[in-house]
C-alpha cells in the first residue's frame, strides 16, 4: 500500500482529538475554625456532589464541563468548601452520535476528574488544611447506569441527542 492509500484510510479512521483541559473556574473558602480544632488532627467528613455537561460546538468539536462542589466538616462544622469547574475541548470525527454521547460522558469526563482531583487537593492545601485525595471515579459505567435507568429502550436514541441535559449528579460521604 502506498502513502496516498494509507493516507485516505487513515481519513475514515474514527477520530479522537483532545484540544486543552484548563480550569475554568475555581473557589476556595475557609470558614472559622477555633484554634482548638486546629491543634488536633483533623479529620473531615466530606460531601461532593459531581455534575457533568458536554455542549456541541462548531466542526464535530465538543465543549465538556465537569464541576465538583466539595464541602469539608468537622465535628459537624463546616470548615472548607470548593468548587472547580474543569473543562475540555475535544474533537470528534468519524463516531456515531450514540459512540460520541458515551465517548464524552465516559472517557472525557473520565479524564477531566483525575485532572480536577488535582486541583481540588492544591486548593485544599493552598488553605492550609490537610491534602484530600479523591477516590477515582468511572464515569463510563456512572452514564451507562444512568442511561439504563432513567430511558425506557424505545426513547435511548432522543436521550442520546440530548447531550446538553446530561448531568451526573453525586452526593457521597469521603473519608
């Protein structure tokens, strides 16, 4: 095979493209805490809820959102609370509309949070408190459950269109 056949069947190849991830926003608060609590180890409860969005752009280009609201208490005081918006634009050619919605749902998401996980634990330290780490999550197997369970079979295909209605949301307790 010549490089002009290798070229054009490379063209019909699915194609994923990652373009930048970047913060798109991010804060930090620390609330009062007495300096009692601060001399002894802490250890928080921790609560996050997990949202996620993919909006369509322009060429087969995709703009995906992952926002994580983290709050940190203890004793039952609120001591920190953060919220990160991670975003990502990717390109995709060559998938079907149903490859893309689980492509951006599951694998770009899945990318975002490890890049978020590392923010939010600067964030943390940057306060002054303790490092947190975030337990991974499966993006992947979270939008394929939610899938099953919030679309009857028949409708599957409407509900993969709807790529600006997607939200994953996740409230859990993280020690």
């Amino acid at each position: 095979m010549d490089n002009t056949q290798e070229d054009i069947k490379s063209l019909n190849q699915p194609r994923l493209n990652l373009h930048r991830i970047y913060v798109k926003s991010s804060t930090f608060e620390s609330f009062s805490v007495s300096v009692a609590s601060l001399q002894m180890p802490v250890q928080p409860s921790l609560e996050m809820q997990v949202f996620a969005n993919a909006y369509a752009r322009d060429n087969n280009t995709h703009q995906v959102v992952l926002g994580l609201k983290i709050s940190a208490k203890h004793n039952g005081e609120l001591i920190w609370k953060a919220d990160l918006e991670e975003t990502g634009f990717y390109t995709l050619e060559g998938f079907s509309e149903a490859q893309q919605q689980d492509i951006l749902n599951g694998y770009c998401m899945n990318q975002l949070y490890s890049h978020a996980a590392v923010v939010v634990t600067q964030l943390v330290t940057q306060g002054g408190f303790s490092p947190i780490y975030l337990q991974p999550m499966d993006f992947n197997k979270l939008y394929q459950e939610q899938k099953k369970a919030s679309v009857p079979e028949e409708q599957a295909e409407v509900f993969s269109k709807r790529l600006n209605d997607v939200m994953l949301v996740s409230e859990q307790a993280i020690n």
